[in-house]
C-alpha cells in the first residue's frame, strides 16, 4: 500500500483515535478486571493479526518470522510489556494519568538511546527531558498529597520504559543490518501478554457483554491500528509520528469525559502540560532545524 503524505497523516490521526478508545471502554465493562482484561485484549489481537499479517505480507510472513533473530523476540518481549502494563495500568487509575504518563515515552527513547546506542541528544531535548520530569514528578507529589495510590501511575510508566527499550533494540538491530519486521513483533508481543496474563486472569469473570467490548479492543483499538502506524511510519518523519500520536492523550481524555464521566484533577493537566508542552517544543524546534 503506497501512501501519500496527505493521506499519510490522515491516516496516523485515524490510528490514534483507534487507540484512544481503550480508556472508555474499559469503563464500560461488567465484571472483567485487570488481568483478564488484559488477556482478553491481547488474545483478540492474536486472532485478528493471524489474519491481518498474510494480507499485509503475504503468508510467506511465518516463515520469516523463524529468522527474525534475537532482536525480533527481544522487541515482542517489549510489546508484551507495552501491552500488558497499559491495560492493567487503565483498571488501576485514571485515563488521563496513563496517557499522560505515556507521553514522556519519546523523550525517555531519546535518553534511553544516548545512553545504550551513543546517539547524541541536543540540548532542546535535554531542557525537553527535564521539564517533562518535572511535570510527571509534580503529578505525582499532587496524588500523594491528595492521599491517592500511585501504583496505577507507576504501572503506566512502565508503558514507555518498555517502548523506549523496543526502539533501542529495533535501531540497533538497524546499526548492524538486521531490520525489525514491527508488524510480527506486535503479534509476538501479543502472545506473550496473553501467555503471561493467563494465569493470572483466572477463573474468567467476563460477561458476553465484556467479551464483545474485548474483541473490539483487540481487533479496532490494537490490531488494526498497529498495522496501519507501521505503514504511516514509512511516510512520515519522525517528528511528525511523534507530534500526531499526541493526539493520543487528547483524544482518549476526552473521550473518558465524555464516555464515562471521568473528569480529569487539575494537577493532572497541569503536569500533563508540562510534558506534552515539551515534547512539541522539543519536535517543532528539532523539525525547524531540519529544515
């Protein structure tokens, strides 16, 4: 599928509605709750990339897969976690919290590329870094002083420790020669989460009703969307993939809003601020300079 630019950037704001969805519809489950909405979430993405992939790629995709290397595995592993730690991230806290909390990921990948690649950072992302820290630590001192639990928002910052590892392994896979295919390491990812959630998400609680939502989330919030980011990515530069996907966070805090009736604290926005404020500023000059 070839894309033109224009059509490429509709299509990303597309993909990140898809993924916006999670948060409300999580709330609007019966009896299903965290690991077992996690699995079930990553079990439906299972099913639908099985299908999904062929059509991408042909079905010559499985047997590529088997000489992916190590670097292939290493990534699914990091999808699981990406996968994993959000779901049970949403059941724990607030919406807003983990996308806010997801959206220092680029500029913790741009550190933790600095430190196990040798990639140089300027000094915009430094400034970009520390005030980003700021606002996700000024959220964290408003919820402790407001005697609310932290360990929702710990979980979510799991989310982009793990995508931060991905790309590093993915760009150092590329340093050597040996590109990642992210398509099959989302569905490994997904396999793995599921595997690893089983256990734990039993007995089964879900309703019908839960179950369809699920499958939704599967297919049109994970599967789908994940496919059609990898080709977006082909087209798109770097900054702008980064400044689309914040469209993320504003997408799925207004719609937990609207969905569900979550409204979101001040001092949440206020750090969130901080952190999408400074990744624009960060991209916009990075982008600037470019050009």
């Amino acid at each position: 599928m070839k894309l033109s630019h224009n059509r490429a950037v509709l299509l990303m704001v597309a993909v990140t509605l898809m993924w916006s969805i999670a948060g409300v519809v999580t709330r609007h489950l019966d009896s299903a709750r965290s690991f077992e909405v996690t699995f079930w979430r990553s079990f439906f993405t299972v099913l639908a990339l099985l299908v999904i992939l062929p059509l991408f790629q042909g079905r010559a995709v499985f047997r590529r897969m088997r000489s992916g290397g190590a670097s292939l595995w290493i990534s699914g592993v990091c999808w699981c976690g990406m996968f994993t730690f959000f779901m049970v991230a949403i059941t724990l806290t607030s919406v807003a919290n983990v996308l806010l909390s997801m959206a220092i990921g680029p500029l913790l990948t741009a550190l933790a590329a600095r430190l196990f690649i040798g990639h140089r950072i300027p000094r915009r992302t430094w400034f970009a870094i520390v005030v980003a820290g700021a606002g996700i630590a000024y959220m964290f001192g408003s919820q402790i002083g407001d005697g609310v639990s932290l360990t929702g928002t710990l979980v979510a910052l799991c989310v982009p420790i793990a995508g931060a590892a991905n790309w590093t392994v993915t760009q150092h896979a590329h340093a050597r020669g040996h590109d990642v295919d992210l398509i099959p390491a989302v569905l490994l990812g997904a396999v793995f989460s599921a595997l690893l959630t089983l256990p734990l998400a039993l007995p089964f609680q879900a309703s019908t009703h839960d179950l369809v939502l699920l499958a939704g989330l599967g297919v049109v919030q994970l599967a789908i969307p994940s496919a059609l980011a990898v080709l977006c990515a082909r087209v798109l530069k770097a900054p702008e993939v980064s400044l689309l996907g914040l469209l993320e966070v504003i997408f799925g805090i207004l719609l937990a809003w609207v969905g569900a009736n979550e409204v979101p604290g001040p001092n949440v926005l206020a750090g969130g601020a901080l952190v999408i404020g400074a990744l624009v500023t960060n991209e916009l000059i990075g982008w600037r300079n470019r050009q």
